[in-house]
C-alpha cells in the first residue's frame, strides 16, 4: 500500500443470509456490499453518497469490522506505520485498531445511555480504555466537553437537557476521547437544522485540521458533499459506479447514474436551467441483483451489451488523475457538466 494511504478496500463483500421457514433455512442472500475497490488517502474527507439502502451504512461499518464482512480485505495504516488486514486482525489487534477508526452516527441520542450524564458519557471511553482515572479523568473530560465547544457547566445533566445538535457535539467528544485517526461519519449531520448543520460541520473541519483526521463522510446531501468533500463515492446497489475527485465529479460527470443523481440537486444559480432526469422504474432488489451491468434496467443510454455484461471498473482519468467509473461506454460518451 501507497504511503500516503490510510486505507486500502480490496473487493469487499458483505451479504446477509435471509433464512425463512421452520428449519430457518437459508433461502437467499442480500447483497448489501457486493465487491468494492477503493483507496482512502491520509487527511482527505471522502464523500459516499447513493440512495437509501444502496449500502452505504454496511460498507462505513464493515470497514471498522462493526459488521463482519463476508470476504474482501480492509488493509489500514497504524499509528506506528503498520498495515494491517482489519478484515483478518485477532482480537487484541483489533482491540488497537478500534480505537483509532471511530464512527458517528446520525442519531447520537440513541446511543447515548439516557441515565448517563455528560460528564460520565465522555468519561466512559476514557474509563473502559484505561487512558484516564482520578484529577486526570476529570481534566480529560473537562478538555473534550471544551473541545466540542459546549459549558463545562453542564457536564452534570443528561442528554435529554440537551438540542439535537449540542447531543452530536456529546458523540463527538466521546469519539475524540479515544485519539481516533479515521473517523466514519453516517449521515452525522443530516438530521440536524441548516443552521446546526453547518456549526457541526466547521467542528468537524477545525478538529480534522488539528488531530490530521481522516474521513469517511456519508451523506445524501449533495451540495453539502459538494463543499466539504476531496473525492466522491458513488454508490449504487452495493456497487461503486463512480470515484473521482470532487470538482471532477460535478464538472466532468462520468456515469449515467452519477449524471441522474446530480441533475436532481436543486440549483443555487436560476439562469442555469436544470434538466432534472427522471429514473425509470424502482431500484432494483439488492437480493436479485439484475445481470450485466446493475444499473441498465433504468439507464437512458442502456445497449445489448449492458444487459450481459458487467462493466470493468476502471481508470479513465485524464493526465495522472484518478477518476474511476464503471459504465461500458464512458469513454464514448465522455464527461458531463451536470452541476
Ligand atoms: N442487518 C441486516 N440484515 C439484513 N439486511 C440488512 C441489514 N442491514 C442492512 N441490510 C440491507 O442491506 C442493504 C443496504 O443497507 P444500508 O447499508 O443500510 O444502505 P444505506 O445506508 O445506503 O441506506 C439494504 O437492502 C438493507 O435492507
Ligand atoms: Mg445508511
């Protein structure tokens, strides 16, 4: 692996067994992940974007191993410079590994303990990992609640006290306990106000700049993608379609489903006028994916060959970028300025 990578996806699957009946037999499988190739570089913030249950939530959580994933190999960089299979680390390693590659999920008050106050929720990581007791935890904790910019004054009420966005800065501070470097964000500000949105999203770029975190944002808000992001995943029927630089992914749109995803973003600029391109039929069931390519059944440019094949993904990047897509005929139809 690169040394500017933090993390390495190799082909990484993960499927669910559906199993019905009286022997609760296994009667099928959905293909949640199914496949996926990408690289996270040290100190980016990588979007992940795609429609509800595309995978996006069980590929953020089988990288951290928070699922098992099927097969397929999470190769990370340590904080000593090891690289490590997170897919195939024993459990003391993988005890390590935890500790550095934290999720945020989007509603912390479910799984902060109602019964616990501030003081003793931020306190409880410190605690478990033995990183801080006694003046020292107390210190500790008074750091973090200042961290994420909310009273010390208020480390002993509980978290209903508390606005949903002030409950995501108590899940930050709990996360930041542990000195992660790799952080999963789930859609971690996307129940929250605008106004609340953004003072959540400058924290979490001020604490990138000051720890150099590393993260994986997902996100169905693609304007807000748009702005914070490096690169961009997109996903489809736990599939990767598309990968490329930001900017590049809005100016120089490479896959159809990419091109139907953005032309349904509302426009900021009124005289541009917006071709919204409306999605034939329904997402397709990740149990019964179709054959070829997964997105034809609903594709504007669909041919014979789409439905048989399935596309190679591949590099078509200009002048040593990287820009990753996977449609037979991307090179003949060339990029497009959807946003
Ligand atoms: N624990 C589970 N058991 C069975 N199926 C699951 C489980 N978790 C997710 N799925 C299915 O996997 C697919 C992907 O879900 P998810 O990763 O939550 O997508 P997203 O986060 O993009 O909305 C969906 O079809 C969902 O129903
Ligand atoms: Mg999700």
């Amino acid at each position: 692996m690169e040394e500017n990578k933090l993390l390495e996806v190799r082909n990484l699957k993960k499927f669910f067994p559906i199993n019905r009946g009286f022997f609760n037999r296994k009667v099928g499988e959905v293909k949640a992940v199914n496949g996926v190739d990408f690289s996270i570089y040290q100190g980016e913030t990588l979007g992940l974007v795609g429609e509800s249950g595309c995978g996006k939530t069980t590929l953020g959580r089988a990288i951290l191993r928070a699922v098992e994933p099927t097969s397929g190999q999470v190769l990370f960089r340590t904080g000593e410079g090891k690289v490590v299979d997170v897919t195939k680390a024993e459990d003391r390693q993988l005890k390590k590994i935890r500790k550095d590659m934290q999720l945020i999920f989007q509603d912390p008050y479910s799984s902060l303990n109602p019964r616990m106050t501030v003081k003793d929720l931020v306190g409880e990581p410190l605690l478990v990992n033995k990183i801080a007791r006694g003046k020292g935890l107390q210190q500790k904790i008074i750091e973090l609640i200042e961290q994420v910019d909310l009273r010390p004054e208020y480390m002993d009420r509980y978290p209903h006290a508390f606005s949903g966005g002030q409950r995501q800065r108590i899940g930050i501070a709990r996360v930041l306990s542990l000195n992660p470097r790799f952080i999963v964000c789930d859609e971690a500000v996307s129940a929250l106000d605008v106004s609340i949105q953004a003072q959540i999203i400058n924290l979490l770029q001020e604490l990138q700049q000051k720890y150099k975190l590393t993260y994986l944002f997902i996100a169905h808000d693609l304007s807000l993608v748009k702005y914070l992001c490096d690169r961009i995943i997109v996903m489809y029927l736990g599939k990767i379609v598309e990968i490329a630089d930001s900017e590049q992914l809005f100016t120089q749109t490479r896959h159809p489903y990419t091109e139907a995803l953005l032309s349904a973003v509302p426009r900021v600029d009124p005289k541009r006028k917006s071709s919204k391109i409306i999605l034939k039929g329904e997402v397709p069931s990740p149990i019964n994916p179709p054959a070829g390519c997964y997105f034809h059944p609903r594709c504007n440019y669909v041919q014979e060959k789409c439905r048989r094949e399935e596309p190679l993904f591949r590099n078509v990047g200009q002048e040593g970028e990287e820009h990753y897509v996977s449609c037979h005929w991307a090179e003949q139809l060339g990029p497009k300025e959807v946003m």
